[in-house]
C-alpha cells in the first residue's frame, strides 16, 4: 500500500497543469488525498476507542442473552421430563388403582354370588325339608284314613259274614293291629 501511495504522490508532483487523463481521473490529489487518510484515521481511532466497547458489550450482552435462553431451554426441557415422569407414574398409579377395583369388584362379585347360592340352597333345603315333613304328615293322615276305612270296612264285612252284631271297638282293635303287623312286613 506504500508503494502505491508513494507512485501516486510521484506521479501527482509530475503532473503540471494538464488536463486529466487515464488514470489522474480516477486518482485524486495528493492534498486531497492526505486530508481522507487523515480523516479515516481519525474515523478508525473513534471508532476503535468508543465503537469498538459498545460492540464489544452488544456482543457479550447478546452472548449472555443466548446462554440464558439455552439455560432456560435446557431447564425447561428438564422440567417437562419431570413432568413426563410424574405423568407416568401417575398413570401406572392409576392403572394399578383401577385393577384393585377391578379385582375388588371380583372378589365382591363372587362373595355375593356365594351367599346368593348359599341362600338358595338353604332356603332350597327348606322347602324340601317342609315338602318332605307336608308329605309325611300327609301320608301320616293317608294311613290314618286307610286303616279307619279298613277298619270300618272290615266291621261291615264280618257283620254281613257273622250276621250278627260284632262289638264294633274290639273289632277295631282287632284291625288295627293287623294293619300294625302288616306294615312292620313292609318296613
């Protein structure tokens, strides 16, 4: 850059009072020259003194502004994981909770169920039991029926064979105790 300072500052001096060509349009001249380097110069020191702190801030406040986003992200991002967690091990809580009542729901079936038929049977036994002892009573009054039919039948029989006047409650005896022996056989 010297150089080519120092071949435009000859080639100015050089120059009388011509007219401008080639490359004396592009070039300007040396006063003017100087005074832009100067000025520059000047520019660069402010610039450098009073731009460059200001920069240097905007930087490291955007570099700070950055980190506490990441910070912030990161803190979300770990926080959501959390949450994730919880999440799942409400939902296996939940899950667990909703096969307890479930299996409550079972064991409580089933205890109705067996107290429901316990209650059957038992009133079914009951029944029976009443049935059985209504038939026997019956069949006791059946009997009871027969042998007084029997008996009365019997009378009449032997008054119509004897022809004569049998005592009716000897009689009766008589049969009922042949109705006695008879079922002693049977049983």
């Amino acid at each position: 850059m010297l150089n080519l300072l120092t071949r435009i500052a000859y080639q100015a001096g050089e120059v009388d009072h011509e007219e401008p060509s080639g490359l004396d349009l592009v070039l300007p001249e040396m006063n003017e020259l100087i005074a832009g380097v100067i000025a520059f110069t000047i520019v660069f020191v402010f610039i450098w003194k009073w731009g460059r702190p200001a920069i240097d801030r905007m930087l490291t406040a955007r570099q700070e502004a950055i980190t506490g986003q990441l910070t912030a992200a990161e803190a979300t991002k770990q926080e959501a994981e959390s949450l994730l967690t919880d999440y799942k091990k409400q939902l296996a809580g939940a899950r667990d909770e909703a096969n307890k009542i479930v299996e409550d729901a079972r064991r409580s079936a089933e205890a109705l169920r067996t107290d429901v038929v316990g209650k059957a049977e038992a009133d079914a036994e009951t029944i029976v039991r009443k049935a059985r002892e209504e038939a026997a009573g019956e069949r006791e009054r059946a009997v009871g029926a027969i042998r007084h039919e029997v008996a009365s039948l019997s009378l009449d029989v032997a008054q119509r064979v004897v022809g004569e006047s049998v005592d009716a409650a000897a009689q009766k005896k008589l049969v009922d105790r042949y109705i006695a022996e008879l079922e002693g056989l049977n049983a």
